[in-house]
C-alpha cells in the first residue's frame, strides 16, 4: 500500500512538472542554446514541489516551480532582470491598508501561469 501512495504522489508530480514546462515553453522563457564561454559555468537548477491541502488538510493541488540555483549575478551585470513570485512587505502592506479604507475584501488565488 505504501508503494503504490509514493507512486501516485510521483505521478502527481511528474504532471505538475509537465504543466510547469508547458507553461515556460508558451512564455517563451527558454532561448537558442549556446555554447558556454570558457572560465564559465551555467547556473544549476532545481525543481520545487508544493503540495496545497484544502480544510480537511487533505492534499488537493500539487505544484511545481523550476527556479535557478545559486546566485551568480556580477556587479552592474545583470541587475535588470531579476523576478520574485511573491510581493513584498511593503506592497502587501499597502495593499492591505487600501482594502480597508475602502471596505474591500481579499481573496486568496492560486493562478496556474
């Protein structure tokens, strides 16, 4: 029995591997590959698996997230294109302060990109 949960939950995450990669290859986010410089190396990669529960704290999404390893950036080079999946403290707060001035409410959203 417990064979065939770890092979499920593989599974789970095999799928959500493949909508990552379909989501990436849609956006355009992999260019022409090159040849690497001599004295460089490329930046490593991992893949990051969250699983979301629902109120009973059973698992009903998993998701995964293939993020770079490292930090390599040089300074002056690269400081432009940097991204974050989450919002700042700041941005959070402000956000929150202008939903209760005006009597908003928030919701909570998971978007599959």
């Amino acid at each position: 029995m417990n064979q065939i949960l770890k092979l499920l939950k593989k599974q789970k995450h095999l799928l959500a591997i493949q909508v990552e990669l379909n989501s990436l290859l849609k956006r355009g986010v992999f260019g022409k590959i090159q040849d690497m410089p001599i004295g460089h190396t490329p930046i490593g990669y991992r893949w990051i698996f969250v699983r979301k529960r629902n109120d009973k704290g059973e698992f009903i999404h998993y998701k995964a997230r293939f993020v770079a390893q490292g930090f390599t950036q040089r300074f002056v080079i690269a400081y432009t294109d940097t991204y974050s999946l989450v919002m700042d403290a700041t941005s959070f707060h402000w956000l929150i302060h202008f939903t209760v001035q005006r009597s908003l409410h928030v919701r909570l959203m998971d978007e599959d990109t």
